[in-house]
C-alpha cells in the first residue's frame, strides 16, 4: 500500500485549515488539487477510494481544524457551554447564551442526520475531481445569489424606510418601522435575538457541504445573509456552527486513524494536522476582520473561475 509523503501531508493540511473555512470548500480542492498535479497525488489522495489511507489522514485535520475553532472562539465556548447546562438545569430558554447554545444544538442536528445516511454515497460517488469542479462553480454561483438577494432586500427596505420618514414628515399615519441597525451590541446576543425556526433553517444549509465543491461556510452564510443577518454576523454563526459538525465528523472517525488506514501514516498525519491548525486559526482570524466591511463576492468569483479552470484542464488534458 502506498503512502502520503511528509510533503503531500503538510500542503493538504494548509489546503484544508484555509479552505474549509474560507467559503470555497475544503473538500471540493482536496478532491480537485491532486488530480490536478497528478502522478502520485493523484494516486495517494484520493476521497472516493475505499481503502485509502488518505481517508484516515483527513481524520486528524477534521480534528486539528475543530480545535482551532475552538480556541479562537474558546470565551464564546465558555458562555454557551455555561448556557446550556443552565437551561437544562433550570429548564428555560432565557439568557442570550441559553438562546444560542439552543440555536446551535437545533441548526447542527439536520446536517448530522444527513451526514451519518448520505456522506459515504456522496464521497465515494461524487468525491471525483469533475464532479468537484461542477460543484465548485455552483458553490460560486450560490454565493453570487446570496449577495444579489441580499442587496436586493436591504434595498428594497431602505426604500420602505425612507417613504415612511417622507409620510411621518408630512404629518401621515405611518405606522412602519424603520431599518434596525444589527451592527451594534454584543455579536452573540444579535445572534441571540433570531429564532431558534432562523437558526434552524440556516444550520441545515450545511447538508449542502456534503456535495464536493460546495463549501460549508459559504452555504451557511448564505442562508445567514437571505435570513437578515450581516456578514460580520453571518460569518460568526457559520463558524460556531461548524465547530462541533467538524469535531464531530473527525472524532466518530478516529478508529479509522488507529486502525489498518492509519497504519505508518502517523507522522504524516501529525504532521498535516498541525499545519492545517495553524492555517485554520489564521484563516478565522481574518475572516471575522474582514467580514466587517467586505462581502463573499471575491469568494464567488474564485470559487466560480476555479471550477471552471479545473472542468476545462479535466476535459483538454
């Protein structure tokens, strides 16, 4: 049985701390890249393969990249951890952090379900780099719709807000509200102050992520965007979302890591696991700085060209 090198271990694991949160898809470019190169790449990393020690490999960046999450994030981690055990104790849904510790266990149980039945048929059937490349440029045109719809809204209620301050200025009987502005106050209690129905709605756009080139954070922010929230706030929930989906996914497949897969891989995948950690904690930090101010069209873009740049060199070559 072939091996990953050190090399292939440390380049997937950067690849697979910046793209799993970056909103173009970890999975999509760890399918595409090693067809891409080819050779031994192509052999040894392969997603669809059964047997494939690669797959035990991933296990320990699924794990590395969760564990980043978890100590960029680690203050909020305490509260809705302290939130939950409160609402179970005292049974109630009351505090912000209650309310957000409920949001995420209710919006993380769809894509659980659905990983557990479908995850294996979409890996093995679809984990293929044309398919991944497809997908890539629906990814981006997701994107693409999530900005234009967004746009559209924000429009469409400036417009009603400014009618409404027109009528009330010339003595109407307007009654409307006008635009809240969701940048101020604490970021939890905004994402607090939505349904659980919202959070619901905007986890399960995470089962999306199980198709190769569709990225998870860019599917939930997304749905975070079409659901009112700003991208500041979008991409914070779609980041403590995926902490436990991916702790989860790397966790119930850690036998795989100690069992024949992961044999004479260990170093490999120590090896990649602390560089996609690295990448990963670097990767969250400048996403919620840039955020702030700026937009998933860049993303949108890429992942759009991307695609289309890999269905091109698949069909030339």
């Amino acid at each position: 049985m072939r091996l990953l090198t050190y090399p292939e271990a440390i380049v997937v694991g950067l690849l697979q701390g910046v793209t799993e949160l970056f909103p173009v898809s970890s999975l999509g470019h760890s399918v595409l890249l090693p067809a891409l190169i080819g050779g031994r790449w192509a052999r040894d990393l392969s997603v669809s393969a059964p047997e494939s020690p690669y797959l035990a490999f991933v296990v320990g960046l699924h794990v590395a990249t969760a564990l980043a999450l978890l100590l960029f994030f680690w203050r909020d981690w305490v509260r809705i951890l302290g939130g939950f055990v409160s609402s179970v104790r005292y049974r109630r849904i009351v505090t912000p952090e209650e309310r957000l510790a409920w949001m995420i266990v209710l919006a993380t149980i769809p894509v659980g379900i659905s990983g557990l039945l479908l995850e294996h048929t979409f890996r093995t059937v679809l984990g293929r780099p044309a398919p991944a490349a497809a997908f890539l440029v629906l990814n981006g045109l997701i994107l693409f719709g999530a900005e234009r719809l967004r746009r559209r809204a924000a429009r469409d209620a400036h417009v009603r807000a400014a009618v409404a301050a027109a009528i009330d200025g010339a003595g109407g009987v307007y009654r409307g509200r006008s635009v809240p502005d969701r940048t101020q106050g604490d970021p939890d209690e905004r994402l607090a102050s939505g349904t659980l129905s919202r959070a619901v709605q905007i986890g399960s756009a995470q089962i999306l992520a199980l198709l190769p080139g569709i990225s998870r954070s860019g599917a939930t922010m997304g749905a975070g965007l079409l659901k009112g929230l700003s991208h500041e706030d979008a991409a914070r929930f779609s980041f403590l979302l995926a902490t436990p989906v991916i702790l989860a996914a790397g966790v119930l497949k850690l036998p795989d890591l100690f069992g024949p897969l992961g044999a004479g891989i260990h170093g490999q995948v120590l090896a990649g696991s602390v560089a996609s950690f690295a990448a990963a904690y670097l990767a969250v930090r400048f996403l919620t700085r840039y955020f702030e101010h700026r937009t998933l069209t860049p993303f949108a873009i890429y992942s759009v060209a991307a695609g289309l740049a890999g269905l091109a060199w698949l069909t030339l070559r």
